[in-house]
C-alpha cells in the first residue's frame, strides 16, 4: 500500500482530476465527445459478409505481423471497403 498523501495516479490523467475533484469538493463537468455529432451507420449481413471476405483476402503472411494485421495493411483495408462502399463514406 502506498504511503498516505502519495498519489495513486499519475498527475493530470482523468483518474487522477476525478480523484482529486471528490476530495476537494470541485464540481466535475465532462465534455461531450466530439463524435457524438457523427451518424452511424446501421450493419446489415452484406456490409458484414464483404468486410468478413476482404479480411479473408488479405489474411496471409504478406499482410500479417506476429499478432495480426500491419498498421499499412489496416489503412489499405480501410481504403479499400471505403472504395467498395461509397455510401458508408463520410
């Protein structure tokens, strides 16, 4: 266990402002997330089966690192199923 006054968190991160905030008696206001503005879109079967078949074309040790695919390859994928699907792209 920590000595007493030792902070438990790392200064400045969230747990830490929130922890800080409770014992201080500071009102904690949260931002919304700049996203939330954003439409989503609503996955059907085809739009699941051809991501499930262009993960499939590129499933092989060209494209895959020790624990899945490269960053490079991610960003082609992405690309590529934007390209397919012109309507899902923002």
């Amino acid at each position: 266990m920590p000595p007493k006054g030792s902070p438990l968190y790392p200064k400045g991160s969230p747990k830490y402002n929130l922890s800080r905030a409770k014992t201080t008696g500071m009102k904690v206001v949260k931002k919304p997330s700049p996203k939330a503005d954003k439409r989503r879109v609503s996955w059907n079967f085809g739009l699941e089966k051809a991501l499930v078949e262009l993960l499939h074309e590129h499933n092989n040790s060209y494209h895959r690192s020790q624990n899945g695919w490269s960053s490079e390859t991610w960003n082609m994928m992405v690309q590529i199923f934007n390209s397919r699907h012109k309507c899902l792209a923002s």
